[in-house]
C-alpha cells in the first residue's frame, strides 16, 4: 500500500469518546481519520438539554455539543469521514480496514463505536425521543422533578434506573412485559419495597401519547392476559431494557464480555485471552457497561489517545 493511504491512527466511531480522542491525536499531529459509522454523533446526537457536561452552566444542545466536538477536532487536522467498516484484519500491521470500496491500513485503531439503546421500537417512541422518551435516567431523570414518569423493563437495568428515578418522579410505574421478572433477588426486593414505585407485569406499552405536542402525556397499554388496553398519563417514559455494544465486528479478535462488551485492561487496552492486543485501543460506551455518560466516554477517549502516542512513539513513529 503506498504510505499516504497508511494512518497513524484510525478512530472508529463519532461520539463523545471518539471525536475527544480525535482532537488529542489531532493536537499531537497524528492525522487521525474519524470514521462516522452507523449512528454518527453517537447517543448525543439523539439527546436535546445536556446540562452536567462541564463548562455548560446552562447547558447545551446534545446535537450541537457533538457538532462543536467534530469542529474542534477538524480545526486540529482530523478528518471525518461517513464510512462503514465491512471488515477488518487484525492479524497485519498495520492494521487492514475494508470500507467497501477502500482499503486503508492504520498503524493504530481506536475503537469508539458505542453502544445502542434498545428501544421497543413504537413509531410514537422514535418520534419522543429526547421530549420525555429517554433510555438515560442519569441523563434525563433531573427533568421531570415532581412529575409521574414510567420505566419499562424487568431486568437489574429497569430495577436501577427506577430507584434512581425516585430521587425525582412523584410516582414511578415500571411495566414488565411478562409475568415474571428477570431482575435478581437482591434488587427485585429494593424495587418492591420503595412506596413510589408501583408495578405493573404482564404489560405492554402500545403507544407513547404525545407526538403532534412533542411531550409526552401517557401511555396506552395493553394486557397480555386479557387484551383490555389503558392510558397510564405520564410524563416521561425511560427504557430499561440494556444497550447492545457495537462490537460485533471484533467478534473472535478480541475478548468480549457475555453481552458483548469488549473487555480492557486500565480501561482503554482490548484484550485477546487476557493480553492486550498492540496498537489497539477502545473507549466509550464499547467497554463501559456502568457509567455511559457523555463526560466518561470523553474521558476515556483522551486516554487511548494518549496511550496511541506513546505506542506510536516507542514504535519509532
């Protein structure tokens, strides 16, 4: 391959973690190439009021916090591409990345690529989110003081974010879709015993009310048993039903955890059966299953590229 279509390094992903890790290798003349993937902007580019990212007293725009982000970065000499990665060979150095109709070779990869919401996929829940309709309850919750608000989910997630949830909601309404729940014992027994949340099993969530305002008002409902359908007015409704990390690529390269978090040592370094694997490095929600906040996914996206600096230069780069 002839050297200008090798990169020093080459970021996966367009979110908070990458775009921080683009501007720091940006900043140290590296060049890095951003590829945009699927879901450019990440989780933040579906977000509207950020108000706990630092240096924001009265907030700011998830989607223009993300477009000062890639502005930041280009004005350093990182370049952004709308790019799909179609497969990837880890055994060569560098690095083979097939884009489809390109090939291009990275002496360094930073794998920033996120993890998805699940969402119940209701037209009338894509079109609330960010107005009432959040899979962030850490993000969100502080919104809706005072307010009656509905989780969905049965699992530890839907548990925790419900509880935390208190701490803001008058009334919290977790709706499980089967009879039983999957949450453990130990949370299940929390959950049941907090006297603001009331539960709701066997239930599914038909529509999300509130579309032509752009404000949630309630949910219509339906029971699985009986098939008679209600309307639970609330102000918010927070899915509780996990994320899915984009990993699925690196499937077999690396060490993933048992939903498919990629596994690191000191938080940035993948590993394959327990080693780290040279040049490679992940950020963000990809190897973060606890925190997933815009602020951590930065931080930990200045740590790989930090730690691609020091690879590069002690591999006479």
């Amino acid at each position: 391959m002839p050297e200008n279509n090798t990169r020093d390094t080459v970021i996966l992903g367009s979110g908070c973690s990458g775009l921080t890790a683009a501007i720091y290798a940006a900043r140290s003349n590296l060049k890095p190439l951003v590829l945009e993937g699927h879901e450019p902007g990440g989780q933040l580019s579906i977000t509207t009021l950020v108000e706990n990212f630092p240096g924001w007293p009265d907030g700011i725009q998830g989607p223009e916090l993300i477009e000062n982000m890639k502005k930041q970065a280009v004005r350093f000499g990182a370049e952004l591409r709308m790019a799909h990665l179609t497969s990837i060979d880890l055994n060569k150095h560098p690095f083979e990345l097939n884009l489809g109709n390109e090939i291009i070779h990275a002496r360094t990869l930073i794998i920033a690529s996120g993890a998805s919401a699940r969402w119940l996929n209701l037209p009338s829940e894509q079109a609330l989110i960010g107005y009432g309709v959040s899979s962030c309850a850490t993000c969100d919750g502080f919104f809706f003081s005072g307010k009656e608000i509905a989780v969905i989910g049965g699992g530890d997630s839907a548990m925790e974010e419900a509880l935390f949830l208190t701490r803001f909601a008058s009334k919290v309404t977790l709706i499980n879709r089967t009879e039983h729940f999957r949450a453990s014992k130990i949370m299940l027994d929390r959950a049941f015993a907090h006297p603001k949340i009331k539960f709701l099993s066997n239930t599914t969530v038909e529509e999300v009310l509130g579309v032509e305002e752009k404000d949630v008002k309630g949910l219509r409902l339906k029971n699985r048993a009986s098939g008679e359908e209600s309307i639970l007015p609330v102000s918010a409704m927070f899915l509780g039903i996990g994320h899915t990390p984009n990993a699925l690529a690196f499937k077999g390269m690396m060490d993933l955890d048992e939903d498919g978090y990629i596994l690191t040592q000191n938080n940035v370094f993948p590993t394959l059966n327990g080693k780290p694997i040279p040049g490679v490095f992940a950020c963000g929600d990809i190897q973060d299953r606890r925190y997933r906040q815009a602020i951590t996914a930065a931080g930990s996206g200045c740590m790989a590229a930090l730690e691609v600096e020091k690879f590069l230069e002690e591999h006479g780069r």
